[in-house]
C-alpha cells in the first residue's frame, strides 16, 4: 500500500469515528449542521475542490460534480448524516479503485524490473561497468551468477543456468552452453559466462518487450472507447433528468419540493457512471498484467477484446509447429548394424557445413575417426565419397546411389532421406526433418476444446511433409508449397466468411501473413523482429499451448468485464427507478453507486489471477 493509500485510508476511518459520534450527540439545528460538516469535510475537501476546480475549467459533468451536488443537496434538506455517508462511502470506493489499479500496475511493473541497470564490458583487457545502451555488437560482456542479461548475445566461454520466467513464464531455468543464444531480461543464475553481443540495446529482447508494454495502454477496445463516450453523454442526461425530477412534480402537480429534491438527490448518486468508467479498463489492464505473467504480451485491450473471439487458428508450418531446425528423425539400418552405418554417416557428413549434415552429426558424436579418411570428394546436390582402408564409403541421396550403382530403398517418413553404402553393400538410410513441436498436438487439441472451429497449417514445405505433419498435429487443413505471397492469400480466403482469423508464425517471411490477419500472434522467444514488430500478440515462449492459454485468458477477460457492465446498469437503472418513485432512500444509492463500484472493482481484480 503506498503512502497516498495509508493517508487516505487513516482519513476515511476518522471520518467514519465522527460520523458516529456527531449520530450520538443529542444536538441540534445549527448545532448539529456545524457538527456534521466536520466529518464532511474532513472526507470530502477534495471532491469539493476537484468540482470547483473542473466548473472552472468548464468540465462540469463528472463524478465529482454529482457527488458534491448530491451530498451538499442532502445538507439542504437536512438529511446531515446521509449526505457525510455518501462522501465517506463515494471516498471508500475511490480507496479501493486506486489499491486495484496499484495492484495492476505492479503485475506490470513485475515486468518492467526486466530492464537491466547495466553491463560488465571487456575492453582492452579491462572490465568497464556500463549502461546497456553503451555497448555495441561483437563486444564481449561478462556476466555473473544472478546478474540479470543486459544484452542479446551468444555465450563464447562458459555454462550456466538461466531463469527466463520474467519473459516467458516457464518456471524451470533453461541450460545454457557455449555456442547458444541468451537474451536479455533473463537472469543467469549459476556460472559465469563470456556472451558476445549481437545487437544494441535498442534493439534488443528487453527493450523490445518494454515497448510493447508502454504501448498497449495507448490501444482501446472498442467497448472500452464505447463506454468512455456513453460516460461523457450519460452525465449530462442524468443531471437534466435529476433537475426535471426536482422542478415538474412540484411546479405542475403542486407537490413538496423537498420530498422531490430528495428523490432527485438520490436519483444523482445512484447514476454516477464511475463503476463501468472504472471497472472496464481495470478488468483490461488486470488481463494484460495477467497474461503477461504467463509469457503473453498482448499489445493492448483492443487486440484482447479480438483475441477473445478468435475461431480460425492458422499456422505457419517451421518454426511454430515444428521446431524449425534439422533433426535425425528415424534410422532405418539394413543389416541391423545401426552403429557402423552411423559412424559412416556421421564421420563424412563432418567434412561438410550443409544443416543436414550438421544435424547427422550431432545426432552421433562418437563417429569413425577422420584421419583414417581419404580421397574426400562432396559432390554438389548428391552427396559425399571417400575411402577408408581401400574400399569406398558413399552418403548422400538417390541420385549418389544410383551414379554408384547400388541399390537403394524408399523411405516411408516425411522427411530427407540421407542413404549410407559401404563398398558395393547398402547399409540403410536415415532419415532427417523438421521434428513436431512436442506440444504442438495438445495444444490444437486445446484450441478445439476452447471452440476454435478451424485449424490450418501454410507452409512453403512438399506435400508429403505437410501430410505427415497434419497427421502427427491434427490441424484441419493445410495449403503446401506457398511462397510469402501465397500465404497472404489464403489468409484472405479465409477471411471472406466471416469468421475472426488468428495468424501464428516466427519468420521475418510470415510478416505479410501476420499483418492481414485479424489477430496476428508472434511466437516471440526466437521470432524474427519483423514478426514481431507486425503481430498484435506476442508469445514469448515457443510453446504453442500458449496460445490456448492466450485466448481463454482474453475470453475471460471479457466475460468479466461483460459481467461488470451488466451488473453496474441493472443496478443503477432498477434503484434509479425505485428512487424516482420515491421507494429507496439516500442509504440504497449508496449501495447502488458505490457498493456497486467496489463489487465491480473486485470483480475486475479477478482478471489479475491468470
């Protein structure tokens, strides 16, 4: 609680102690006034002051002008007691919008704290501690067990653990080895590490996730501007409607001014739009906060309020259903001797730089040892031969075999077939692709419990990758072979019937996509920058089950703030009514606004718990 909050509350818990005592006091007439405008005042000199100043200003219609109209109105007609409550109650909502708000702002500023004060830069043998923004790419900085990352870069020297939980919500601490990447806004928890930086600060993971967060409060959902202009008209209707109620009674019908000042009094109070002027942009902010606990950067309420009503999923195959590097997928030996093929493959696939090559290798360290290799030959688009001990070992596809004359088998699994044969012999193949994103059948599986109608999958890749990839995902549909342009025009196609269509992708080439579709969803950890900078919601982490995540946080959220406007409304209006018929009292619009208002306020608060 901040100092403001604790004066405030003090002040409120005094005036609330003189209002009883000045109920007890046997007193009366001017007595009894001078008595209660003391707690009056006490609670209330600001409201005061606020309307007097905003008349001023010519902003007449605000909350603060109903409450001062209503509360000195109740000191007219003598109702003392009744117009200090309506103060102290008006104050005690005012209290908790702002420990609501406060409460908000610090899940926000949870995430803020990401910023790093400074970096440990080598220069000339020496360790200079400056600001981030300071240092340039290629620079070498240090970074120490449970220092915070200042700067994207790749670890040159050491190993460690890193804490990623501020940017993507994952708990676990992810290890971290020379020749990977870390970014900034993470926490390296263990070893010491060298990290060569890969680009300035500015445009760095950290500084990037900031913007995005300053920027989404600037971003307002189209009910949340609704209500923001319903405010403004709403004020001045109720204010006529509350000055008839006064005056027609008594001037057409000859009735007590009194009795309708006080029905008009009540009238004020109950109308004050404070709880859906206050609760729907809580309820959108406590959902971004939420979110953005769990990895989720939303990059304002508009996007949510889109998000909450998505139907059609769409994909872009690498990098978001897949892991979007080469893997060795299955090993399918001849002679049932997987480790002699794979000593073959892995040993002549190290003389080249090609990615499948690079993923055979990694797959099967302890490979033959290459000294023992001759006659090294890498035949573009084929293949490499080579001899060991006279005889003649052969890596590579179809067209290798076929120009050898050995005989070779298909593969049933998607993916690139990489063939070993030592001498005249066929020893197997295997078989190397872009591996499924574990998680990725779950979280189509979740999508469709949520309502999603419609999953597809675009992807640049053949046919018969995308068959085998929709089989392990269980996506709906899926388009191959597309190039940027063609990705666009399906996400076009799919947005002529109607339906709120969702784009997932990581590539600088998914922009376009990105950018068409009604909510563009960027998977952040390793997306490009252009996919982020043209997405409308970020995921900071790879897994795809966030996105499941995403839209039952922003469904919720609206469901919330649904319930806030129809619970505030059907309130106001039913007391509204019964005021003006003269059935409820100053008490029952207190409740009405401001017991309204706190209801609305906790509610709101509930978004905050993701």
């Amino acid at each position: 609680m901040s100092r403001k909050q604790k004066k405030n509350l003090i002040r409120i818990i005094l005036a609330a102690l003189l209002l009883a005592i000045c109920w007890l006091l046997p007193t009366k007439g001017l007595l009894r006034l001078l008595t209660f405008l003391v707690p009056y005042l006490l609670v209330g000199y600001d409201v005061l002051l606020k309307a007097g100043r905003n008349i001023l200003h010519g902003q007449v219609f605000d909350e603060q002008f109903l409450m001062a109209v209503a509360t000195l109105g109740a000191f007219v007609l003598g109702e003392y007691p009744e117009g200090v409550a309506v103060m102290l109650f008006y104050q005690v909502g005012e209290w908790f919008q702002s420990v609501a708000v406060g409460k908000s702002r610090r899940s926000i500023a949870a995430l803020m704290d990401i910023r790093p004060d400074t970096a440990t830069v080598l220069r000339e043998g020496r360790e200079c501690i400056v600001e981030p923004d300071q240092v340039q790419p290629g620079e070498i900085i240090l970074i120490r067990a449970g220092e915070r990352i200042p700067l994207d870069g790749e670890i040159i020297e050491g190993n460690t653990s890193v804490n990623t939980a501020a940017l993507t919500g994952e708990s676990l601490p992810v290890d971290k080895a020379a020749g990977e990447n870390v970014v900034s806004g993470t926490v390296n928890l263990t070893g010491l590490i060298k990290v060569k930086v890969q680009s300035i600060y500015d445009e760095s993971t950290v500084a990037r996730v900031l913007r995005l967060m300053e920027e989404s409060a600037t971003k307002k959902a189209r009910v949340e501007s609704f209500i923001t202009r319903f405010a403004r008209v709403y004020t001045p209707c109720v204010v006529a409607c509350a000055l008839l109620l006064f005056l027609v009674p008594p001037l057409l019908f000859r009735q007590s001014f009194a009795e309708w000042g006080r029905r008009a009094l009540v009238f004020l109070v109950v109308s004050c739009p404070c709880a859906l002027v206050v609760s729907v942009p809580l309820s959108f902010f406590g959902g971004i906060g939420g979110a953005s606990r769990q990895g989720i950067l939303v990059k304002g309420s508009n996007y949510m309020e889109g998000l909450s009503r998505v139907d059609t999923c769409v994909f872009d195959k690498t990098g978001t259903l897949t892991r979007g590097e080469f893997a060795v997928a299955a090993v399918h030996a001849s002679n049932d001797d997987e480790r002699e093929m794979l000593d073959i493959a892995a040993a002549l696939e190290s003389f080249s730089s090609h990615p499948i090559a690079e993923s055979i290798v990694r797959a099967h360290a302890s490979h033959l040892d290459k000294s023992r290799l001759s006659a090294v030959t890498e035949k573009a688009g084929e293949g490499i031969t080579a001899m060991l001990d006279g005889q003649l070992l052969a890596v590579g596809n179809g067209r290798l075999m076929d120009s050898l004359g050995i005989a070779w088998k298909e593969c049933h699994i998607a993916g690139t077939a990489v063939h070993i044969a030592k001498g005249s012999q066929y020893l197997g193949h295997v078989v190397v692709s872009d591996v499924v994103k574990p998680e990725a059948a779950e979280a189509i599986r979740q999508l469709k419990d949520l309502g999603v109608t419609r999953t597809v999958m675009l992807t640049g890749d053949r046919e018969e990758v995308a068959v085998q990839v929709q089989k392990t995902t269980g996506v709906d549909l899926y388009r191959a072979q597309l190039l940027p342009q063609d990705k666009v025009t399906e996400v076009e196609k799919l947005l002529e019937d109607g339906h709120t269509l969702a784009f997932a992708g990581d590539g600088i080439n998914d922009a376009p996509a990105l950018s068409r579709a009604d909510l563009g969803i960027a998977m952040g950890a390793m997306g490009s920058d252009a996919a982020i900078e043209a997405a409308d919601v970020v995921l900071m982490d790879d897994k795809l089950t966030l996105l499941a995540k995403a839209i039952s946080i922003a469904r919720r959220t609206m469901a919330i703030v649904r319930q806030n406007i129809i619970f505030a409304i059907g309130v106001k209006v039913l007391v509204m009514l019964l005021g003006a018929l003269g059935y409820a009292d100053m008490w029952i619009a207190v409740f009405a606004d401001v017991g309204v208002l706190i209801l609305a306020i906790l509610n709101a608060m509930r978004t905050l718990k993701q």
